[in-house]
C-alpha cells in the first residue's frame, strides 16, 4: 500500500466522523512469547488500515477540522541506544515524513497533550474492550475534562464504537488491497501444489506444514496468515486441528487448510488429497459431494445475490448426496429442515476475507442477509466430516474429513475464484500426485 491508499482512507473516515468528532486508536502492543522473548510484531488490523503504522507504543488520532492537522501520530522518540538493540525508530519527523501523519507528539506526552485534543469535542470514535489499560486512561482524560465544566470546557458526551464505521469500509476493498490478496493467494495455491507433490506415507503431518510455510516465505510472504492445519485420517474430522504432529497412513485422505499473509492480507485455502495420491472408492464419493456443493455455492456468488445464497446451495447439494450414499435418511426438504446435515456439516460455507483471516464485516444488516457487493472477498467451504464411531454410519466412512476451500471476489459480472491455481478436481490432483 502507498502513502496514497491510507491517505484516502482517512479523509473517508474523517468525513463520516463529522467535524464536532475525535477519533482515537491505539496500536496493539507488544505480546511477550515466553521471558525475554517476544511474538513477532504484527500491527492490529485497523490501525494499520488507517495509517500503515509498523511500530507498537503508538496512537492514531483523527480530528476533522483541526486547523494545525487533522491527522496525529503519538509514538516513541528516536533513540540511538534501543535503535542499537532493536532496528531504527521513525520518531516525529519520520511519522510525518515517511507515514504521513500532519503532526506527531511523543508517546509518553501523551497524558498531557491528548486531554486538550479532546476538549469541546461532542463524540469520541473509540472502540471500548480491546485494550483495557488504554480505555482506563481515556475515562480519565475525560473524567478530568469534566471536571473543568465551570471554566467552560466541554467534555464529550459520546463514546461511539470505532470499528461500526472502520469495518465496514474494510469490507470493500479497493484495487490496491485485492492485489494484495490476490499475491497471497497465488503463493498459497503454490504452496498447496507443492504438498500435493512431496506428500507420500510415513511422513509427518509437521513435514507438509513445513513445505507449505517455505513455499510462504520464500515468495514474499514470510508468515501464515493463521494457524496452519496438516490434518491426517480422522484428524481431518477435528475442524480447528493444529497439533501436526501425527504420522501420515497409507490409504488416509490428507485436510490441508493453509494460507499464506501478504503486506498483512490474508489468503485461505484448504485442499484435501489421499496421502498416496489415490482416491478410495469411498472418499472418492464423498469428496465428489463436497467439491459439488462448493462449485454450486460458488455459482451463488455475485452482487444482489444475498450472504446466505452460497451456504443454501452448500446445504442443498450436500443433504442430496448425503441422502444419496445413506448416511442421511429422509426427504431431502425435511432433512433440511431439520438441520440433520449438521451431524456431518456442522460450520457454516465461508467467511469474510482480508486483513484478518476471519475478516471484519457484518453478514446481516438489521434482520436481513447481506446484499452482496463488488469488492467483498469471502471464502466458499463446504465440507463433510465422517469419525470414527459415527452411530448408525457404515466403517468405510469412518475418519473421512473433507473440506474443499477458496477464496472468492465479487465483482461487476459475477466473482473470481483467486484461488484456482490450487487443483481440485480428482483427476487434478491424481496427476499432480503421480497418479493420473
């Protein structure tokens, strides 16, 4: 993103805020990994949509019409002997110069410097409950602004939630933002590939997830965008498996859902192949089910079409085959109705996507589906998930867990599936495997 970008994002906000408003948000700090370590740095989402900020013990406030500068950065002075131990600061000068703030203050003025923005301001823009310590101190900057009413300063009177106005600019994204994600996914379908090819028995669910992350970083994206999940056999029925640590069995089918972050976009793309390259008769059959309600789920996506459109088609195809194969028994409308799909489909067909893995974005507008629009990304993944010990299923079902996930653009026409490089029809993936 350039200078531009957030520069534009601001000046959005600041003409929704309204000129009597302040909006104040903290960068996340620092999280200690255990001692003297730390968890590599990662901007909070929001503050870096709005300032492209990288260093923690900082705070971005916003005030339309502000005569000297409506953009202001609070954050740490430069000093050589910490800059010695922990790369170069960007300071006063460089917040303005380099990041684009109109005026920068150091951080530990804050206290006496913030109070004063906020005089004869009527609303604050700030989300309370993400970072505690900060929101006690505002409640004193403000408890102090009260208590100077007989010298005739106004304290606001209105705490608005931040993130109802940032997240839903968040939720279309600009050009700049969907190449972002679109070089995300174009390193995560090549990561996918890449387990596909080395997968063989006698691995470990950890050695696949090692490939995937060198097929990361070695493109650009240095980090996952998420916990990545290598799940063998009936690992694969466990939806949120990220132990990766279990030996990989002939005859297994193998759930990959990995995605790779870039310039802090996400990508998300989970496949599932035989862990030596041929489908048995059995998961051959159930992954046809699944790949048939993400191709009729994806058919959905497309602007008037509602949030819930693709996860009905899901539901619909899945039930029918399900039904079909018998593990289901019943009609298929009342099956529907009452939801018997969950014991085998229990999540829901997909999710926002973007900065945060599970992006921001309301999917109901009052009592309401969301209308889908051009620019929203969300992801399409049905999936089937058979344990072992399932009542009343036939054994050769039992550990099979399928998931078949991508990564999906509204746009004017229809959508774009960003994540089509990675193979998933079976012929595909047999030949990818060595086994076409």
């Amino acid at each position: 993103m350039n200078r531009a970008e957030f520069a534009r994002r601001r000046k959005r906000l600041l003409e929704i805020m309204g000129k009597d408003a302040i909006a104040i948000l903290p960068a996340k700090p620092v999280c200690k990994r255990n001692r003297d370590n730390e968890y590599p740095y990662r901007p909070d989402s929001d503050f870096w949509y709005l300032s492209g900020f990288p260093e923690p013990e900082a705070v971005l406030v916003l005030i339309p019409g502000r005569k000297h500068g409506e953009y202001i950065i609070f954050c740490r002075e430069r000093d050589p002997k910490l800059e010695q131990w922990n790369g170069a600061l960007a300071g006063q000068q460089g917040a303005v110069e380099e990041y684009g703030a109109d005026d920068s203050f150091p951080i530990d003025d804050i206290d006496d410097i913030l109070p004063g923005l906020l005089e004869n301001r009527n609303k604050v823009y700030y989300t309370m409950g993400r970072e505690p310590a900060f929101d006690q101190r505002l409640i004193g900057w403000i408890d102090r602004l009260r208590g100077k009413a007989r010298a005739g300063v106004h304290a606001p009177d209105n705490i608005i939630a931040l993130e109802h106005l940032l997240h839903e600019m968040r939720l279309i994204k600009s050009k700049a933002e969907i190449e972002a994600i679109r070089h995300a996914a174009r390193v995560t379908a090549q990561a996918h590939r890449r387990a596909m090819r080395v997968c063989r028995p006698g691995l470990h669910e950890y050695q696949i997830e090692a490939e995937l992350h060198h097929e990361f970083a070695f493109n650009g994206c240095r980090f996952p965008a998420y916990n990545t999940i290598v799940a063998g056999g009936g690992n694969a029925c466990v939806l949120h498996y990220t132990e990766n640590g279990q030996r990989l069995k002939n005859n297994d089918l193998l759930l990959v859902d990995a995605g790779a972050e870039y310039r802090y976009y996400a990508a998300d793309i989970t496949r599932t192949f035989p862990v030596n390259g041929k489908f048995r008769r059995a998961q051959k059959a159930l992954y046809e089910v699944v790949l048939a309600a993400q191709e009729a789920a994806i058919a959905q996506v497309r602007p008037g079409n509602h949030w819930n459109d693709p996860h009905e088609a899901a539901v619909e195809v899945i039930t029918e085959g399900l039904r079909a194969l018998g593990l289901l028994k019943g009609r298929v409308s009342t099956l529907i109705k009452k939801e018997a799909y969950k014991t085998f489909f229990m999540h829901r067909t997909g999710h926002w996507l973007g900065m945060d893995v599970h992006d921001v974005g309301e999917y109901k507008v009052g009592d309401s589906w969301r209308v889908l629009e051009p620019g929203m990304v969300m992801t399409v993944e049905p999936g089937i998930y058979v344990p072992a010990g399932s009542k009343g299923v036939d054994r050769k079902w039992w550990n099979i867990g399928i998931r078949i996930e991508d990564d999906v653009l509204v746009t004017k026409e229809g959508c774009e599936v960003l994540t089509a490089d990675a193979p998933k029809a079976i012929d595909e993936i047999e030949a990818l495997m060595g086994h076409g």
